[in-house]
C-alpha cells in the first residue's frame, strides 16, 4: 500500500533544493566567486557553505524517505533485489535521458572540451559515478556533463542502506557508534576526498528520525547545537553535518505545524521535480552565463538573470519528469475502472486499487450516472492482482477496506468483470455490487471474465 506522504519531508527537500540552486547560480555569475555577489549570500552562520548545507539536508532526507518506505518502516525483512531495483530504475533512467540531450550540446558548442577524456571512462557515466569520480580524483577529464558528485555519493549509500537498516532494527546504538568511529577517520584523513564519509551518518540520522520520539529528537537537537559551539565543529563539513541536522529537526517540526494547502502543493511539486533539476539547473547555468561579462553585470540584471534561469530549469525538469514517467517507464497505459454500486463504496474500492497498484496519476469523471477512473500504471499488474486471490478473500478484501476507513459494515459484496465496454470505451475491470444489474456490456473481441 501506498504510504501517507509526510509533508515535512517535502518541506525539507524544497529548503535543500532551493540552496543547490541558489549556490550554484551564485558560483556561475561570480566567476566561481572570484567576483562580489550581487543578488545572494554563500554564507550560512557558523560559516557554513550554503551548497554544503543543502547537500546535507538532501543525504538527510532521502535516508528518512527510504526508511519510511520500506516495509515496516525498517523493522520488517527487505527484500534486496527488490530494493535495489526500485532505486537503479529511479535514478539511472532519467541521468542517462538527461546525459544523452546535455552531452551533444556541449560537445558541438565546446570543440575540444572532451578532448582528454579517455574513451573507458564512458562507463563512469554509465555507472553514474563521472563526477564523482573528477570530484575525487579518479580521473581528470571523463564524459561528465549532468549531474554532481552527490550522485555518485548517493549510490554508494544506497548500497549501504539494507545494512544500516538491519543494524538500527538490531542494535541502534553500536550502529551509531559503528558508523561514527568508521566514517570520522575517513573523513579527517580525506581518504574519500572527503565526499562520502561525513555524509554516511547524516544520511544514518534520517534513517533513525522516522522512529524517534519527541524526546529523542529534543536531545539530539540540544546536542547539536552545543556542538557547535565545541573544537569538533572547527572542520567546516562537521560543522555543516551539526548545523543541517539541527536544521532538519527544527524543519521537521515546523513541518507539522504547517497546514495550508497551497505551501502543501508547492512543496510536492517542487519535490516531484527535485531530481530532475538536480540534473538539468548547472548545466542551464552555466550555459546562460556564458553570454555575459560578469564583472559588468548590474544586480538589476542579476536578478533578472535568475528569474530566466528558473524558467528555463523549471521547463528542462518537467520536460525530462513527462518523457521519463511516459516513455521510459513504458509500457504505461490508461487503465479504466468502471465502479456501481453505493457512492462510497465505490469511491473507496477504486482508491484501495489505485494504490495497490501504485498508480502514477489519477482523475475521475462521471459517466452515464457511474464513475470513470483512469489509472496510468502497468495494466497487467492490475491484472495479476485482480486475479491473485480467491473469490472469498476477494470479497473480504473489498469488504474490510470500506469498513476499515468508514467503520461500517457493508451491504452486500463486490463482484469484478475484466474487458468490458462503457459510454468512453473499454474498461479494463468493472466492480458493482452483487445482485445489482451489470452497468456495461461485454466486450466482443475481449469477452468478460469474471474473476470470481
């Protein structure tokens, strides 16, 4: 089943997203700040960079995202293959659709930008890791184009994320004191170019926040914040690592505080899309800048500039979010589910199916006194569930889903048809009450078939 959406975690990754985007519009126009800023500030107290703060913020919440999405919130058994599925098939899809469009542009309006770059380092960006890998030395020049070091540190702590799952259901606290006594000295060495350690327990903190309680949180906040006032936040990444995760509880708390709808909408919208701005925002920025002569920039042009830059990334994202969710997710179709019978009952058995089948997008319609649902989803998963029990668990699925939300009892039982026809065409799985009359005939070609 499909999980609530927590707001707050929507919240924070809007707050990461618009420090990325703000940090790396200011190092374009200041010629990586060899010129004064003229719109933005770098600088966050305690003299934490602003695109560190948002990287932080970002390791934070994909930690808490994945925790709370797993099964049982990280106490119940994960299915690896599974897992690791669902999240190569969530980043490299759209990387590699963005790294196909950017990498020509570049290389015909650069001759020569990639002439260094050794021909096997191809598989660097096949991997995702071509950033990271310029970020960290492996190479000098490889075929890297979209994207940023945090990919490739992203990927490797989602390798990580089943053992430290496995490790807060077992034993929290040696995770914890596991994790810091291991990434600390990597990271005061430099021995990881000082890219991935640091984050590890940033992205452990996210993981353990979904289950603390107030109290917990309370003290973790106070201990941060002391700490920072401490030798251990003389290096700037620690400092950083304090700063955003006393910054993540107190956003998470006036998260819950939040209630109006239209900041809500704004916020999932902009989560929605963070990845593909994440993608597309630096190249955008860098190319806008390249007409300019920084140094004779005024801050009304500036500020003019940004707002072209927003446009011109906000139309990038969506472009590459709709031909990601539409072609490469394919095959995706509309599935259409007539439902009769009770109003609530019907409106309540077609969301229980939409979410059985995590559908991507949902509307409803009224049709010839029925209501039309239309789910853009895999049909035959839709199938395999309608199929998958037998006639009574069937029936009692449908019956305790409705009483289960109105705490009533139903009135008669659900029956399923697949392949009919309606007023708007085909319908892929007709509900109606038993003992009630059938809403749409058969289809011919298709010809129905009841399910139980």
């Amino acid at each position: 089943m499909k999980k609530q959406r927590l707001f707050y975690l929507d919240l924070i990754r809007a707050v990461a997203l618009v420090c990325i985007l703000v940090i790396h519009f200011n190092a374009a126009v200041t010629g990586y700040f060899t010129l004064p800023s003229k719109l933005f500030g770098s600088v966050l107290p305690f003299n934490i960079y602003l695109g560190d703060f948002g990287s932080s913020l970002f390791f934070m919440v994909s930690g808490a995202a994945l925790q709370y999405t797993s099964p049982g919130q990280g106490r119940e058994p994960l299915n690896l293959a599974r897992f690791y599925q669902k999240r190569a098939k969530a980043v490299y899809p759209m990387f590699w659709l963005a790294w196909c469009i950017f990498f020509p542009i570049r290389f015909v309006t650069k001759p020569g930008y990639y002439a260094a770059a050794k021909t096997p380092s191809l598989l660097l960006t096949v991997l995702g890791l071509d950033n990271f890998a310029q970020a960290a030395g492996w190479v000098t020049m490889d075929f890297a184009c979209v994207g940023e070091w945090f990919l490739g540190s992203i990927l490797f702590l989602y390798l990580l994320f089943p053992l430290l799952r496995w490790g807060l259901r077992k034993q929290p606290l040696l995770t914890w004191a596991v994790v810091l006594a291991a990434s600390l000295p990597v990271h005061y060495m430099g021995w990881d170019a000082r890219l991935v350690a640091i984050h590890i327990p940033e992205f452990l903190l996210g993981m353990a926040f979904v289950h603390w309680k107030r109290l917990a949180r309370l003290g973790v906040l106070a201990g941060c914040a002391v700490l920072l006032f401490t030798p251990a936040a003389a290096d700037g990444k620690v400092a950083c690592a304090l700063f955003s995760a006393a910054a993540f509880i107190l956003l998470a708390v006036l998260g819950g505080c939040i209630h109006w709808v239209p900041l809500q909408n704004a916020c999932a919208l902009l989560s929605k899309y963070s990845y593909a701005v994440f993608l597309t925002h630096h190249v955008i920025i860098l190319r806008l800048v390249d007409n300019f002569d920084l140094a004779a920039m005024t801050r009304r042009d500036t500020a003019l500039l940004f707002g072209v830059y927003l446009l011109a990334v906000a139309a990038a994202s969506a472009a590459r979010w709709n031909t990601y969710a539409k072609e490469l997710l394919r095959p995706f179709a509309e599935v259409n589910i007539v439902v009769a019978g009770a109003a609530a009952d019907a409106a309540l058995l077609a969301a229980r199916l939409r979410q059985s089948v995590d559908a991507a997008a949902f509307r409803t319609a009224a049709v010839s006194g029925y209501r039309e649902y239309s789910i853009y989803n895999q049909p035959w998963k839709l199938a395999r569930a309608l199929k998958a029990a037998d006639p009574a668990s069937l029936r009692k699925w449908a019956a305790d889903e409705v009483s289960r939300i109105f705490q009533l009892p139903v009135q008669g039982s659900a029956c399923v048809v697949r392949h009919g026809h309606n007023a708007v065409g085909r319908a892929d799985a007709l509900l109606f009450e038993q003992g009630q009359q059938r809403p749409v005939e058969p289809c011919a070609e298709a010809p129905s078939r009841r399910v139980f």
